[in-house]
C-alpha cells in the first residue's frame, strides 16, 4: 500500500492516548503490524471486490426495473465496511445504519442471495422482501438496518448500545452515519447521552464529503466532524477511509475503548463514485475531481500491496475476481426466480406477537 499524503494534515503522535480528539497518522502501515495474517489480507480484498461486484451488477438490475424505488451505492466505500467487520465480533457486537447498507451487510457475511433477492423485493430477501434497498437486517450478525430517515437511527444505536451495557455481555455497537445526519438534533442528543451513561458504542461517521449533492464544506460551520466530540467529552479521530489497514487499525482502537465504555467518533474520510442515488447525475462536482478521486481505490490500492508483498500473484486475484463475479450473478438469478411475498404476509415479522394486538 504506497506512501501518500493524506488531507487531513495528520501530525499527532498514535501512541498519545491521552489527547481524547487526534487524527491518525500518516504511516504506512502493514499487515503485520496490525496483527493480520497473509489470508485475512486476500480475504479483506475479496470482501471488498464482492461489494463492488454486488452493487455493480445491482445498478444494471436497476437499469432494467428489475429494482425499484431507491438504490443508494457504496462504490468507492467499500474499506470501511470491510476493515470495521474485521474489528469487530460478529454475531456478538451489533451494527446499525442508513440507507446505503448493502455494503455493510455483505462485509458482515449476510448471504449474497438474500441481499439480492431483497432489493428485488423477493419473499427470501433479508428482509423476506418488504425492506428494500434501504431496510438490510440480519438477526444472525445483528446487524439492525437500515434506515431511510437521515439521522434518525442514531437514537436506536444509542439504544443498542444501552442493552449491550444494561444486559453486561461485553457486546459493542457501531453506529454507522452519513456526514449529512451530524447536521440532524436526534445526533446531538443521542451522543451526549452516549457520554453521560458511558455506552459501548463507535459512531463512525462515513464523510463522503457530499450530504446528497453539497459539500461539507458549504454545509458546515465545522466540516471536521470528529471534533465534535469536544463538546460531549468522548473520544474522536480522523482517519483516511481509502486505505483498508488505516481503518482497521483506527476502528481496533476505538471498537477496544467502546469495551471499557468510553464512547466515541470516528470520522472515516471516504468517496462515493457514484451518486447519491440512482436518480442523481453528480453534476455538483466535476469529472478532474471524480477522476483524481478514482486514482485512490480503495481495492485497487489493496490488490498492489497484496502483490507487492507476494500474498497472491495477479493470477490468484483475476481468478478471485472470476468467483465473485460467478457469485453474484447466480445472486441475480436466484433474485429473479424467488417468488414475490405474499399479501397475506404483509403484518409478520413487524411485531413479535402473534397476534399483533397493536393492529388489532
């Protein structure tokens, strides 16, 4: 993973600790130092090709109304999810976001059919067809959406967060967020709940830069948003999304704090390739900044430190790219195919009573 010079400026020392808002720094780290063996690098990379891959070919569905309604895309994303799913225990911590998810799930391990068949609207969806592009849920890596409200998921976070602590099973939630919900009161207002009652809980701020269409910059007093948690006495870093190895390392470290109960913000700079949403040409930024942007892939940058430090040949990673491929597209068939949810089904699974007696 090449040497680069990061936006950010980061100059604080990574050991210092007790300075409780930093910017990680700019290192060039590797695999090893982080502790991570040679397969988990190959399988970090596979994790994040099959997003690609995934949303790539779910685009081309869209094209052809095989999806409908919204389709919110995580290209160019891809190192958070992946890095933070490394960081985390699946199964035991929980996970909690908007509406651009289906990164976040697959990362998690959700079965690719699944999420397929869900932005088809199919009964075996994740979300047994009634969620959507926007509503990902999986009771198996507790991963609790999927959210379409801008902002209005980081109460439940907090929430989560809260029975993790209340019930004492050492579990820890990442509460995964766009720039544009920091500017929403339900953020402020949970955070500082957060810091009150020490809750196990990351609120990673996924800074794409751009809240739909305007940059964070004309949106923003502040733009920097790991700074707020100044205000609220947590902890907060800054750290560069497009490179795998730094958000492993920042996310260990603020997953560890979260055990200990000491909250924080991780805002992780990142850059959405795509638009906000299928219906969204991006003319607000220009084609030299979108191309400057692609020269940092994230799995690209990955797939040359995987060869440079001989982890794989060129060969192993095409033949990689050939299986995710081949995955994916029996995903697509498997979506076309599933039958549409009943009508009849149209109340299960809202509550957990049979008998639904708030519809009653």
């Amino acid at each position: 993973m090449s040497k680069r010079s990061k936006s950010n400026g980061a100059t604080t020392s990574d050991a210092d600790i007790g300075v409780k808002v930093r910017e990680f720094p700019d290192v060039e780290r590797s695999h090893q130092s982080l502790g991570l063996a040679d397969e988990r690098v190959v399988a970090l990379y596979r994790n994040m090709l099959l997003q690609r891959r995934f949303e790539e070919r779910a685009a081309q569905m869209y094209g052809k109304q095989k999806i409908a309604g919204f389709l919110h895309l995580y290209i160019g994303q891809e190192a958070v999810s992946a890095a933070s799913a490394e960081a985390l225990n699946i199964g035991a911590d929980s996970v909690i976001t908007a509406y651009r998810d289906h990164g976040i799930g697959l990362a998690l391990g959700m079965d690719t059919n699944a999420c397929m068949a869900e932005l088809f609207g199919k009964r075996d969806g994740c979300s047994r067809g009634k969620g959507g592009s926007m509503h990902y849920f999986s009771s198996e890596h507790r991963l609790f959406g999927g959210h379409g409200i801008v902002g209005g998921h980081v109460p439940v976070g907090t929430g989560i967060a809260f029975a993790h602590k209340y019930k004492e099973d050492g579990g820890v939630c990442l509460c995964f967020l766009g720039d544009g919900a920091v500017g929403q009161g339900a953020f402020h207002e949970a955070i500082n709940l957060a810091s009150l009652y020490k809750l196990p809980i990351v609120y990673v701020i996924e800074n794409n830069q751009y809240a739909m269409g305007t940059a964070t910059d004309r949106a923003f007093a502040e733009p920097d948003f790991y700074k707020q948690a100044l205000g609220y006495n947590m902890h907060g870093a800054l750290v560069d999304g497009m490179d795998v190895f730094d958000v492993y390392h920042a996310m260990s470290h603020h997953v560890e704090l979260a055990r200990k109960f000491e909250p924080s913000i991780l805002e992780v700079r990142t850059y959405r390739y795509r638009g906000h949403s299928m219906s969204d040409p991006g003319n607000y930024r220009t084609k030299e900044e979108l191309d400057a942007k692609k020269g940092d892939d994230p799995i690209i940058r990955l797939k040359a430190y995987i060869i440079e430090h001989d982890l794989a040949s060129n060969e192993d990673l095409d033949a990689v790219d050939e299986e995710v491929k081949k995955e994916v597209m029996e995903s697509v068939s498997f979506a076309d195919e599933n039958p549409f949810p009943e009508l009849s089904e149209i109340y299960e699974n809202v509550y957990a009573q049979e008998d639904y007696p708030f519809l009653a």
